[in-house]
C-alpha cells in the first residue's frame, strides 16, 4: 500500500533491537515516496492498544543500515506525511553516568551533535529558503511529559532527562572519546539522535526520545571491553518495556 484513509497522529521510529512493534494488531504497511529518497523501509500502521500508531524501523527491518547511512529526512518527511504530529524515537545508547548502566531507559532533555557529513535540513536543496529553527529545547517538552507520565501508568521505571552526545558510528567510540563526551557534559551517547531530532523541528513534529541503555560506554562501569552478546542481550530486555509505555501514551 502507498496510502492510509486517514492520518496517523502518532509515530514511533525503532532504534537496533526494535525492528517491529509487539502487539501491534489490524497492521497496514505503507511504502512511502518522498522528495527526498527512500525510507528505511515500509511504515506499519496499526493499533497498539488503543492508539493507532505508524511505526518505522530506522536502521531497516533487517537492521541493513548503518547509522551514518540512514536517509533520516526521508523517513521524517514520510512519517509527517502519513499525518504524524508527535514522534517517539526510540535509541540504543551506551550509558557514560554511573546511574545509567545497562538496561536503565532514559528520556532526555539535551543533545549535543558530533556528527558530521549527515543531510540535516530539509532546507538545504537547491532553490529552498534557508530557515534557521530554534533548538535551544531539541525534545518536545509536551512529549517528554506524557512519555513519563505513561512510563509511571505502566509502571515502568525511567531516568527523566540528561544528555545524549550523538557520535557517527559505527564503530564504538575510544576511552579518550567517552571522556571528552562526559567533560562536555554528556551523560549518555548513541549514533542515531541526530538529524532526526532537528528534522522534526523543522515540521513542526513534536518529537522526544525514550533512550534505552545497552551498555556501559568505553572506559565507564567496570568491564574490560564491550561485548557485542551482551548489547543484544540487555537491548532484548530493556526493548520488552517499550510497548507497555506506547499503550499508555496519552492521545492528543
């Protein structure tokens, strides 16, 4: 299908580990065209509970994209498209503060970019007016409080804000890195938070992440080295709360 009757309000894009959404019944899947190229894949759209959501895995359903190779304004603008007006994205990260080990799930407040070489804007195509949005909040403040308030109804337990330093990947980042990520004020980092969140900026998409810890960063917790196994396995665990805290997610 290329079209939905009616407009979706809600979207959720899936970071690894998250490639469809549990429950989701009555589930469309919508292969959309954009100006900007091709999704990451097919939308799906169907009813979690009692919200009817689209869903959209980032890195493929085959998980076939690195995060530097995901085309991030193709799957905003389809998303946007489709009718979707608040955006839950969903993002593997590796914990730098103490508090935030493996399987914590954080919704954050504050980013900082260290991508470079990304298409960021939706703005910077040929005859287009530059437009300069105001990022100074990169999360949906509204957004943010629902995720919480539906983390809490599921009973849930969720960190509520801090700092996601967004790096290029793929490869994990060295010690040396992680202290200049924790020094510049960062308390979590993932590959994936950025350009997306300015993206939706640039719709007028509110837009909020639920950051989902999947390992101790380099040099922070007590291991010797990071374990690919041990990623999926705390991302399998931490993964299973996601669609208790969708269903609760207030409509509005």
């Amino acid at each position: 299908m290329t079209e939905t009757t009616s407009p979706v309000a809600l979207g959720v894009i899936g970071g690894s580990g998250l490639y469809a959404l549990a429950g989701l019944q009555d589930a469309e899947r919508h292969r959309v065209q954009t100006p900007f190229g091709e999704p990451s894949g097919e939308v799906v759209i169907g009813m979690l509970g009692a919200q009817r959501m689209a869903f959209l895995a980032r890195h493929g359903e085959d998980h076939r994209l690195a995060p530097h190779r995901v085309n991030y304004r193709a799957n905003v603008w389809a998303l946007h498209q489709l009718g979707v007006r608040r955006l839950v994205a969903v993002n593997a990260v590796g914990g730098i503060r103490a508090d935030l080990g493996p399987r914590s799930i954080v919704v954050p407040d504050q980013l900082i970019d260290y991508t470079w070489g990304r298409e960021g804007s939706f703005h910077d195509v040929d005859g287009a007016k530059v437009e300069h949005v105001d990022f100074t909040e990169p999360y949906a403040a509204s957004l943010r409080r629902q995720l919480l308030a539906a983390a809490a109804e599921a009973g849930v337990a969720v960190v509520d804000g801090g700092c996601y330093g967004v790096t290029q990947g793929p490869s994990l980042e060295t010690r040396a890195e992680i202290a200049r990520l924790r020094r510049d004020g960062c308390d979590l980092v993932g590959m994936t938070g950025m350009p997306e969140a300015v993206l939706a900026r640039e719709l007028a998409v509110d837009y909020a992440c639920l950051a989902l810890v999947a390992n101790f960063a380099a040099g922070c917790g007590d291991q010797a080295e990071i374990s690919a196994a041990d990623i999926f396995a705390h991302l399998e665990a931490v993964t299973a709360h996601v669609p208790a805290i969708l269903v609760a997610l207030r409509a509005v």
